[in-house]
C-alpha cells in the first residue's frame, strides 16, 4: 500500500494537526499532499509504531499544534480516536477548520460542537483544484505557511487503498455505542489567531502543480500569462548622463585607438537591496522584470511569487514600479499598488514582493560618453495600444509585434477570447509609421470599423480603433 508522499512535520515551528480517520486516507493524503506542496507545515499520524505510546504522541503533538484540521465523514463520526481529538482540540481552544468529506448525519453534541466552527464541505465543489483553494486560502492556516514543496505530487484520490493493517493501529470504531455528553458540556470560543497573517496572500494550487517550472532558456517565447498583464517596454534609449566637473576635453582623455575624444559622464545606478541580507540586484536595464519564471531577476523558491510579478522601469531619468497583476500583490512602504500603473519610487522606499522586501538603493557611477552623441528625453517615443475590455497597456517595443492565441509565437496573447487567432495580426514600424497586416485571421481585424484585407499593410495613426475578431484596442504614441 502507498504512503503518503508528504512526512510529517517535525519541528519547533506553527504546524497544523490532521485529526481523520485512517479508512478516509484516499480523500485526506491529496489534500495533506496539496498543503504541503503550497509550503504548509502539516502533522499527521501516518508511520507512529504501533508499539509506542500512541495515545501520549496524538495529545503531544496536538496540544502543540497552532490549528486543527479535522476530516467529517461517517467513518470519523464512528471512531473514538477522531472524536477525542476533535474534543481535546475544542478543550485546548484551537484555532479549528472542520473539513467534510460527505454529507453526513451527525450526533446533536457534535453537531452542535461543530456548527460553531469554520467548515469546507467538499462534496460542494465541481473541481477539486477549487476545493484545495479553499483550503490553502483559510486565513487561520495562513500561521503555518513555510516554505513550499514543489517535489510533492498531488495524487489522485484512488492512489491509496484500502487496506489500513499494514500501517496503521487500529481505529477503534468497534465495541459498545460512544456518548456524545461530552460534545455537550464542552465549552467552546472560536480563538482568535495571534498571529499576523497577511491577508492580502491568496493562494492558487494552479501555480504549484502547473508542468512549467523548468529553467531553460525561453528568451524567444512569450511568457504573458493570466497573472501578467502589463507587458511593458520602452524604446532602447542612452541614458541621460549628468556631467561632471571633469567633463572638459582635455588631451589625455583622448582614446589613442579610435581617436575619439572621451568625455567622462556621471550615471545614478539603481539597484534593490534584499532587506536582511546582503542580496543586491543592481537594476542593469530600462525594463527590468521580477517574479518566478524567465525574469531579469528570478525568485525561484518562494511561490507567493507569481511567475511575471513586477517591473522596474527607468524612464526619464527616474524610477518607477509596475505591478503585473500579481496575485500576491507588489506594496510600496507597506502599501498595496494598483496593479498596471507606473509608480514612481525613490531611494530607501520599500518595496515588498508579496513578502520578499527590499529597498531601492542609487549609487553614482562615473561613464564614458561620446560627446557625438546627443540625447533627449523628449525625444523618447512610447508605442502602445490600449485593451478596452480592461484598460491594458500593450506597449509596442518591437519592429514586428505580433499579436495572437498562441504563445509561442506571438509578443502579446490574448488567451481569454476564443475570437483571436492564434496568429491574428502584426503591428509593423516602417519608415517610422506604424502598420498593422491581418495574417489571415478567421475573424478579421478592422481598422476604425473598417475590415481590412489580409496580408497586407494598413498605415494606423494616433486614437486609431483597432479591431482584433472581437477584441478592441486603441493606438496610441506618448
């Protein structure tokens, strides 16, 4: 028979006790597995010899634990061990969460007992990936998240079988009929967490069994995804170099290989400082992007972070933030930003990740400069369309961008509307005037209402309405 791939914990740290009846371990281990792969610390009685002490190992490791969870079916309603822990949980006042497999008819005492107390009744969930989110999301879990285990697999509920003899003491549901009195004379307060739990946080099992974390290199292939909406990209510009008090010519800055004179310049180099460690991401481009997956800076071990969670842009000669739709969330100075909108930040602000923190550092750095080169901020020309079902800014920062269903293929995705083709359309810089060409798409692209031939370029101006099959956009030059 196959255990459970998840050990349990062991440690001095807020873990969750797992009261449930061995005979439901085919409906419990996914879910013990589904926490644990989220990073939840989880304590249950799988590999206890029966020869020891079993009784004083449950009531230990109870009267430790920071929360409950406790498994309802018609098994656990029969069986003395679930009842006296579910009756010491309540006694020692624990943070609780009643889990119901099925829909089961409960004594008065324990119904009465359990009617106080938060409950997810699995058998009301179509899917199972939005049962486990219920779950993972209870806030009084949220104490004993740790660190996740992406090597964990989720299993299927028929994995496990039957027979509990091999592993497991027996349950002890046989023998004479159990009182309920003491259900009954329990007196029960639902605690309060003493713990600061983030309540921004929301969990997606999707992000931690989805077959992508690999780390190979997909600098060709488009990343948008349904957490990273905010694709943003400037033209690839100089930066504006501040002059310095040696910026004269003089004959000993002259380069003796090419001849040209040398001007020496001064730069603000940014960079992010991990808060508590000495971690520092020097901030080395105009788009700088950060999150889990194929990202200028990548945080591989910390699933509250989504795979495109956050932007860095310099512009202007300043630094802005962009959160990408995160699901965690990106704050600034401890407060939440509004996702797809540049926010300027400065030096010592805070920046937090969902809980990754680092500050924003600027250190002056002196650079070479070609006093030929001539460069204005004015002149930096930004390109994007406007999504108008969401108000999405789709920057256009290639000589071809394709637009489409396919992400392989195309810069930008429209996955949620079944009208786009998979190659739908391009948007061309030529001469320096923009067109878009129709690649034969099954529903056509429009131009101000206007269908436009396929395979062909089609010049767009300034507030032009762009129509992609269903999906409306707005041409736009900043």
């Amino acid at each position: 028979m196959k255990r459970c791939s998840v050990k349990p914990y062991e440690g001095d740290e807020n873990y969750i006790f797992i009261s449930y009846c061995h005979k439901d371990r085919r409906f419990v281990y996914p879910v013990i597995e589904c926490l644990n792969v989220v990073g939840y610390r989880v304590w249950f009685d799988e590999g206890i010899n029966p020869g020891t002490e079993w009784p004083e190992i449950i009531a230990n490791h109870l009267n430790a634990c920071a929360v409950c969870i406790a498994f309802i079916s018609e098994n656990a309603a029969r069986s003395h061990n679930c009842r006296r822990e579910i009756n010491f949980a309540l006694l020692k006042k624990k943070p609780f969460l009643s889990i119901f497999l099925e829909d089961v008819q409960l004594s008065l005492g324990m119904e009465m007992q359990l009617s106080a107390m938060q409950s997810i009744l699995k058998f009301s969930y179509a899917k199972r990936n939005e049962f486990f989110n219920a779950i993972i999301n209870t806030q009084i879990l949220k104490q004993c998240l740790g660190i996740p285990n992406p090597t964990i697999t989720i299993s299927d509920d028929s994995v496990y079988g039957d027979d509990d003899n091999k592993i497991f003491a027996s349950d002890n549901t046989a023998g004479s009929s159990f009182s309920d009195q003491w259900f009954k004379e329990t007196i029960m307060e639902i605690p309060n967490s003493k713990q600061n739990i983030n309540n921004e946080i929301k969990l997606d099992i999707e992000s931690y069994i989805e077959p992508d974390l690999d780390t190979t290199d997909k600098s060709n292939t488009n990343t948008n995804e349904s957490d990273n909406t905010y694709d943003s990209a400037i033209d690839v510009v100089e930066p504006v170099i501040k002059p310095s008090d040696e910026s004269k010519v003089e004959d000993d800055n002259v380069d003796e290989n090419s001849n040209k004179t040398v001007v020496m310049g001064k730069i603000d180099k940014y960079m992010l400082i991990k808060k508590g460690s000495k971690v520092k991401v020097e901030i080395d481009k105009f788009k700088f992007t950060i999150g889990r997956l194929n990202c200028d800076y990548t945080i591989k071990d910390n699933y509250l972070i989504s795979r495109n969670h956050a932007t860095i842009l310099l512009k202007n000669g300043k630094c802005f933030v962009v959160d990408n739709n995160s699901r965690n969330k990106t704050f600034l100075n401890g407060k939440v930003i509004e996702p797809n909108i540049e926010i300027e930040i400065n030096e010592f602000d805070e920046i937090s990740f969902a809980d990754v923190v680092f500050i924003l550092g600027i250190q002056e750095s002196e650079i070479e400069k070609d006093p030929e080169l001539t460069i204005m901020r004015e002149s930096i020309k930004t390109v994007f369309l406007l999504r108008k079902s969401n108000n999405e800014i789709i920057e256009i920062n290639k000589t071809i961008f394709r637009i489409g269903r396919k992400q392989d293929v195309c810069d930008y995705v429209i996955a949620d509307n079944a009208s786009i083709s998979r190659n739908h359309a391009d948007i061309i810089l030529k001469n320096d005037q923009y067109y878009i060409i129709d690649n034969r798409s099954a529903n056509k692209t429009f131009v101000n209402k206007s269908e436009i031939p396929p395979a062909k370029e089609i010049l767009i101006n300034y507030e032009d309405e762009i129509k992609l099959g269903t999906e409306c956009f707005i041409f736009k030059i900043k």
